[in-house]
C-alpha cells in the first residue's frame, strides 16, 4: 500500500478557544472531548450539543457540522467513511478526508 491509499479515519487536534471545525456530510462521526469544552451545532437540527472532558457526540446529520472551542480544547475526531472536514473561515483546519471541499 503507497501512502496515498492510506487516509486516516481518526485525528486528535487541540483547538485553541473560538476555533472551528468545519465538517460536511459527516454523519456517524464521533467527536470526544479529552481536554477543555466545545460546542456542536448541525445543521437542521435545533438541538446544539456541549461536550465537557470525558463527553462524546456522535454526528446525525448530513450537510455542515461546526464543531467550535469554548476554551483551548484537545478534541479526538473519528471519522465515518463518507465524511470529510473542510476550512473553516479563519483557515484553522484543512484536513481534506474523503473528498475536495465544495463551495
């Protein structure tokens, strides 16, 4: 297997406070908080979700997810197979995983 076969389906990041995470199309993704706090919101779901230390969230939804610090936070982000994380605005994150990004 060459290395571009490979792409890795699980990352750990550490987000300082107001960063973003940009996912698309990123359901049955699971995001665990290990260190700090960060806040989920999908789009079309009312329900946003707050994850302290220890917490984990699974994605519901297709379309965009922000996952987003709330103090400098180390997050684990497991990825299904379909989902994949795009920039953010502030250019934070630009980890393509299954796909280029659309805009």
């Amino acid at each position: 297997m060459s290395a571009i076969d490979y792409i890795p389906t699980r990352h750990q990041l550490t987000l300082q406070r107001g960063a973003r995470l940009s996912l698309r199309d990123a359901a049955g993704t699971a995001v665990s908080a290990l260190e700090g706090c960060v806040w989920i919101t999908e789009e079309r779901n009312p329900r946003d979700v707050v994850l302290n230390p220890g917490e984990s969230y699974r994605l519901a939804g297709k379309g965009l997810s922000l996952v987003e610090a709330l103090s400098r936070a180390q997050i684990s982000i497991s990825f299904a197979a379909s989902a994949r994380a795009v920039p953010s605005r502030d250019g934070e994150i630009e980890q393509a995983v299954a796909a280029p990004a659309r805009y």
